[in-house]
C-alpha cells in the first residue's frame, strides 16, 4: 500500500470518513480548494482547520448565551466527504437571561463572626415569591451553618470575587437529607457570580462539594465567582458538582480542592478563562462521565504548592470517562498546565498524570448485523437492549470503520437507527460494538506542562494526551507538550469494567497532527493488551508533522498481543531530534512511514525496529547520524503506485501527456517493469530501477488521438517489481473535434506541507498533468522561495521533485510552477524548519 493511497484508504475501501465534525456546522461557509483531478496526488486536508472549526464551533456554540441548533448536514459535491464544502447551519440562539426583577438585598453584618444563615435564607424566600431578582450581597465575609437553596430564575450576586466570600468555617450543621447540597444548591435559569465560596469544614458526605446543582437543570451562569474546599481530611473536597446540567457556562471562575469539579453527564457545557487548583494529591481537577457539547477553552490548571508535599494535586487537569454514557462533541481548546504531575513518593498512586485523559469507554454490545434495514437503520438480531444515545461502531466486515450515533430502536424488529445514513450500509456479513465511547474529540493549541522532576519509571502514567479506550474521529492538534513522561497515546484494550463484559475497545482513525513535544520519553506510543478476540483495536491512526525534541526514550512504541490488533497507522511528516531509542514496531506489521526525519541522539545506530513480515511501506524518510536506520525485519524491495486512475483529455487531432510516479517502499533496490494494452497509449520508460525508499521512477504517458473516435477510451497501466503487480486505469476523452483545441494551463501541486528540523533538507514532491498543447511544446518546471527568514538553496530547481536547504530556523513559503510555454500555473508548499 502505497502512502497517498493508505492515507485515503478509509474512502477507497467504503470506510466511513463521516460527517465533519467541524467547518459544516459553522455560521458561515467555508471553501476549500477545488477538487484536483485524479491524476494529480490526492492531499487531505489539514486536521488544523478541522480542530479550528470546532473551536469557533464551539465558543459560538455555547458563549453567545445558549442555543439549540438543529443541526443539518450538507455537502456541495459527492467527493469532499468530512473534508469537503459546508452549508451555512440555521442556529436558534438563546436570549441572555434579563435581570429585570427586584433587587434584594442580604441583611447581614459582615465579617462579625456570626451566624448569617437566616438573613440569607429570608432573601431567598423573598426571591422565590417573584421572577428574574436579583439576591445581593454586600461586601465582606458571611459565616453560613445550612446550606442555602438558590430558587429557579434567580441571581445571586456580590460584590466582587474578592470582597465576598460565603464560608463554614465556624460554625457548620449537616444532616444526610441536606448534607450533599453542599453550602449552595443552584436550580434552572440561575446566574451565580462576584463572589467566593469557601468551605472550612470537612463535609459529611460523599465527595463533600462546596456547591451543588439539581440534576435536571437548565440555563445555569457561573460568572466570576471563586469556589475553594480547603478542609482535608477522610473525605475528598470537590469545589463543584454540576452533573445533568444542560446548557451550563463558566466564565472567570476559580475551583480549588482536595477533590475536583465534578461535571458528571453534562450538554452544552462551555467554561472558559478558568483556574483549577488542586492540592493533597487530588486524583484530578475536572470530571466529565458522558455528555456532549463540552467545552474547556483558555483555561489553566496548576498544584496550589509544588514544593510542598500537600500542595500538590496528580497531575490531571481533565479525565473523563464513559461512565453514563457517550461522548460526543468534546473541545479541549487552548488551555495551559502548569507543573503538573504526580508527586515522586512512594505514598503516592504513580498511575496517574494524564494532563487530558478519558478512560472507561467501554463496549456494552458486540454481535453481527443482518440483512435489511435502511440507509440510517442497522438490524441486530441478537441485540435485545435499548441503547439509544450511545455509539456504534462497525469493527469488521462490510462498512468497516464507521461510526454513528444510535438515535432510535424498535424492540420489535431489532432494527437501531443511527443520526445520519450509512456511507457503506453495512450487511450480514458485519461486525459491530456498541458502547459508551469518545466520538468527536478534539484537543487543540494546549500548552501542557509537567515537571523537570517527573517520575519516569515504568509505573508513572504522566502523559499529555491519552485516548484509554474507544476513540473514534479525534482530532489532536497543535497542542505544545513538556517534561512528560508520554506524550501522545492511543489505547485499544480487551478489557471488562464499569459493569460491562469483557470486550476490545475501537480506537479507529484519530488524527495527532502539528503537536510539539520536548523533553518526553515516550513521544507516541499505541497500546491494546488483554487476550480474548482478535478483533482490531487500533486502527487508522495518524500521526501526522509532529516535532519532537529533547527526545529522552523510544520515539515510537506498538504493543499488542496479536499483529491484527493494531493495522494501517500513518506516520507522516514527523521530525524526531535526538532519538534515544528506536522506533518499536513490536507487532504492527502494515504501518505506513512517509518522510519522516530522524536525528541520532544519544541512544543506539538503529531507528527503526521491524517485527517478522513486516508490511511496512516506506517513503522519503530521512536520518541523520544511523549507521544502520533498519533493524529487526524490514520490508525489502517493495513497489508502490501512487495513482489508480490516469484522467487524459485532448481534441481531436491532438495528444496528451501526464507523468505517472513509481516508488520503493521497501529498503532493498527495485527494478521495475511497465506496459499497457492500448495502441494509442505509449510509455517511457518501460523499465528500470529504484534504490530505496529516497528514490523514484518517472513515468511518461503519451495518448494519440490518432485513430480514435470521440469520446472516453480506457487503457490498463500494469507496473511490476519484486514479484509485485500494480495496475493503473488510464482514461482518455477524446474532444468533438468540431472546433479548435483550446490551451489550458498545466495543473500543479506542490505536495503537502512539512516539518523539518535543521540541518535537515525537505524532499519536494509535486505532480503536475498537462493536456499536451501547444502541440510539440514541453512543460517547464521551476520553484523558488516566496517568503521565509532565511535563504533557500535547491538540489535542481527545474525538477518536479527536488531537496531544499535552508539557512535558518522558521517557517517558510515555496512555489512551484509550470508553463507550457504559453500559460503557466502555480502551487505553493510551507516548511516549517
């Protein structure tokens, strides 16, 4: 399997690439770049516009106040997929609550060491008597022994965060009827903000929260208040507890505690420009169990004291889990940790410190479908539970690879329908599971930070971002990670937990594109263990113009008890500087490895590391300072097609041309052999050779009108080497003939985008197609610098396919054009060095 073509493979073999997540939900559209024709290289786009679009999604999603959106899924054309056109999306868009209400004010002495309780509780009975008041409190401390119970549409306001400040700290009564509310118990439509909650007292209950929300409410504001559990003892000290909460926005707030917020099952959650605190070896700072429509943007999260012992939280900002439920939609946006990790002491859980984490994405259901069914329907004979809201996936056979949420079930027929019709309907012949799973994820521009003194023994789970379990369509992008242990992870274990039975756990097509990780010992990593069944667990992945620095372990490690659980990940565009240790490919045997760069560091002469009948395919990768980059079993000569259909147009009378590239995927020379079946077509050369994965052959076709009616006329393209047959459609539409042939200017394309690490050199690698006239004439090619912080040298910068070098670090514009002489076209590519 060639690059180009195992990136695209999803398409090609009726995947799923699914609804886009993002740009189709935008209020406005957004236009790509036309459709190339199929004899050019096929570029996907950029996840960085996918996980933008779901930042703009989102913010506008949930900060303009609360909307519903009834969302419809458009697209402009049959090719574009999750990567193609959007239309503009109707949004119906909540108004901000109107305060117009009667002002109550709290009469109580502040700071006076008495109990306030009752003058707070007669406001709240005055409040609930009337709509849309506002409760106010002066300025000052208030000592509170119940907990108070805000009314539904209501607003509870101070007079700054830091001038008022609710507490227990004296006086505190608890019983278990009232004991979980916590000091302050929000319902529907509530504006809470201007003011702290402080909790002295070691609550009673179970994870003792300092406030609380009832679990079916609606429309809750949380604006500049601070909420802080400073008691320590046999029970954890949550800030919040939120879960059940639809539409629920947090603004400027601040949460510290032994325990963290607790966001259970939440929709249409935003909080942003947030500070989360955590201390006394806090398991974590935020809980998500489920939901969808959840938002954490430009937010930061740090221990209360890193260089005391109690002061200290686990390290993890976010871990969410499929306890109740999907989720779906999740935004993990331009957020900072600071210094965050498990404390190095044996007192301490080292399984812990994933910065963004969600784990417990267990499957419920797993069995065969059967014939029938619509386009949205699915019919699982075996199934006999309703599990409408959670996801289900196609694991094997027909369909492979797609995922959809369940929206409907008759009991009757066994038929689920899903939120959107099936690319490839799935048949009898497939294979599903249905569970609780992350699907939609996107974690974008993060800046995640641990310690120079992180623990990074074998035990220590510090990692920047872990997908623990089922992950489907996650977009992992321009996030900057330090002093971890690891730093990208995708998990796809057979395991049983939550209640559920035992069951492989789908971690399909994920992106993990543009990150920048420095000081980690384990850049990336892919994990699926337990025995039971060989379904595929990790599948698709891609890992794409990654930078890598200060490398202090493994680039790359696989582990999997069966080489089927683990298939077709892409490494591509990625810069590894340094490199201790090699990259483990312990089982996976299909990987594709396309111009990566490595740099020798202070470990061994071997990069790669290869299990028996290795499948890997190879291209344009580049090392500096191996002795020997192979080790273990590389693939040997291996021949790649980049192409599967050849598109060709000329009038009658005329010809055309279009340039077909052969490659060596494999680590040994390849000599090749080419012919086709059509007398009107002619190639050149028909034979020869390719060194390695750095080199390749360039094929000319030539079609002739001469002889041929109008119309479409097809040809078979067969290239072989090393026992190894690749075929090529070729297509050639030959015009009316009835006027003159009219010039077009050549197509080009200047390749994907790249990250190199000085004194690294980037391998060009365009394409380009032309219709053959003026009649005789030659395509001339040339590239040149367009903008950049330094100078640009080219091996040959007449060639389609060239090296770059460049003079200093930055990010640089390159183009390449083409002329026929008469018109000419350009392209440009970005190396970022």
């Amino acid at each position: 399997m060639c690059p180009t073509a195992g990136a695209n493979m999803a398409t090609r073999a009726g995947v799923d690439q699914g609804r886009r997540p993002a740009s189709e939900d935008l209020i406005r559209c957004r236009k790509k770049k036309p459709m190339r024709r199929e004899s050019q290289r096929l570029r996907p786009r950029s996840a960085r516009a996918i996980a933008t679009a779901m930042a703009e999604k989102q913010h506008l999603f949930l900060s303009a106040c609360f909307l519903e959106a009834k969302r419809k899924r458009c697209r402009s054309h049959g090719h574009g997929g999750r990567y193609g056109w959007s239309m503009p999306l109707k949004l119906i868009v909540r108004a901000a609550p109107a305060w117009n209400g009667p002002t109550i004010i709290v009469n109580a002495t502040p700071d006076d060491d008495g109990d306030d309780t009752a003058a707070f509780e007669d406001a709240i009975d005055q409040a609930g008597t009337t709509s849309r008041a506002t409760i106010s409190i002066p300025a000052g401390t208030f000592h509170l022994q119940r907990p108070l119970y805000l009314p539904a549409n209501t607003r509870l306001k101070g007079a700054g965060k830091t001038q008022t400040t609710l507490t227990n700290t004296k006086t505190w009564v608890s019983d278990g009827a009232t004991g979980s509310t916590g000091m302050l118990f929000i319902r529907s439509n509530t504006t809470v903000s201007d003011l702290s909650v402080v909790s002295g007292k070691e609550m009673a209950w179970d994870y003792g929260r300092c406030m609380s929300m009832d679990g079916n409410a609606t429309d809750i504001r949380l604006e500049r208040i601070a909420v802080s559990n400073v008691a320590w003892g046999r029970v954890p000290g949550s800030p919040l507890g939120a879960s059940g909460v639809q539409r629920l926005r947090v603004v400027d707030c601040e949460f510290s505690g032994n325990e963290g917020v607790f966001w259970g099952y939440s929709r249409q959650l935003l909080v942003e420009n947030c500070l989360f605190i955590g201390h006394h070896d806090s398991n974590s700072l935020n809980y998500v169990w489920g939901g969808r429509g959840i938002s954490f943007r430009k937010c930061t999260a740090r221990d209360r004291d890193s260089s005391s012992s109690d002061g200290q939280a686990k390290g993890r900002f976010i871990s969410g889990l499929g306890n109740w439920g999907t989720n779906r939609g999740v935004y993990i946006g331009e957020n900072t940790t600071i210094d965050m990790a498990p404390r190095n002491s044996s007192d301490v859980d080292q399984n812990s410190g994933e910065q963004i984490m969600w784990e417990g994405l267990t499957t419920s259901w797993r069995g065969s479908a059967a014939a029938g069914g619509g386009a949205s329907e699915i019919v699982l004979s075996g199934l006999s539970n309703d599990f409408r809201g959670e996801t289900i996936v196609i694991i094997a056979g027909t369909g492979f690879g797609q995922s959809r949420e369940i929206t409907g079930w008759n009991a009757n027929t066994k038929t689920i329908t899903v939120d959107s019709p099936w690319r490839v309907k799935p048949d009898a012949g497939s294979t599903v599971m249905i569970g609780s799973y992350l699907n939609r994820f996107a974690v974008f521009g993060n800046r995640l930070d641990a310690r120079a003194s992180t623990p990074l023994n074998d035990d220590t789970a510090s990692c920047g971002v872990s997908c623990y379990g089922a992950t489907q369509e996650a977009v992992v992008q321009r996030n900057v990670i330090t002093q971890c242990k690891s730093g990208l992870m995708a998990w796809g274990q057979y395991e049983a937990g939550h209640g559920k039975p035992a069951n492989t756990q789908p971690n399909f097509f994920n992106l993990f594109a543009d990150n920048s990780l420095d000081q980690v010992r384990n850049p990336i990593a892919q994990i699926s263990f337990g025995s039971g069944t060989a379904d595929r667990a990790i599948v698709g992945n891609v890992f794409r113009r990654n930078l890598v620095t200060g490398n202090l372990g493994t680039a790359y490690r696989d582990e999997t008890p069966s080489p089927e659980r683990i298939r077709f990940t892409v490494f591509d565009q990625n810069s590894f500087d340094r490199v201790a240790q090699p990259f483990w490919m312990v089982e996976e045997r299909d990987a594709i490895i396309t111009r990566n760069a490595f740099a020798k560091g202070s470990g061994g002469n071997t990069v790669f590391t290869f299990p028996a009948s290795s499948r890997a395919c190879l291209r344009g990768n580049t090392f500096t300072g191996f002795a020997n980059p192979y080790g273990g079993n590389p693939p040997g000569a291996v021949l790649e097609v980049p192409h599967r259909v050849i598109e060709l147009a000329a009038p009658a009378g005329g010809t055309a041309t279009a340039t077909v590239r052969l490659w060596n995927a494999g680590t040994a020379p390849l000599s090749w052999t080419a012919s086709d079946d059509a007398a009107w077509l002619s190639l050149s050369p028909a034979s020869g050779s390719i060194a390695d994965q750095n080199g390749q052959a360039s094929l000319t076709l030539t079609a002739a009108t001469s002889g041929l009616g109008n119309g479409v006329h097809t040809a078979v393209l067969s290239a072989s080497g090393n026992g190894k047959t690749q075929t090529l459609t070729v297509r050639f539409t030959v015009g009316s003939g009835g006027g003159t042939p009219t010039n077009a200017a050549p197509q080009v394309d200047a390749g994907p985008d790249r990250i190199i690490a000085l004194p690294d050199t980037a391998v060009l690698d365009g394409t380009i197609s032309d219709d053959g006239l003026p009649s005789g004439s030659a395509v001339t090619v040339a590239w040149s610098m367009v903008s950049g912080p330094g100078t640009v040298s080219f091996a040959s910068a007449a060639s389609i396919d060239t090296t770059a070098s460049f003079s200093a670090a930055g990010t640089y514009v390159l183009r390449l054009t083409a002329s026929d002489g008469v018109l000419a076209a350009s392209d440009e590519v970005q190396i970022v060095v």
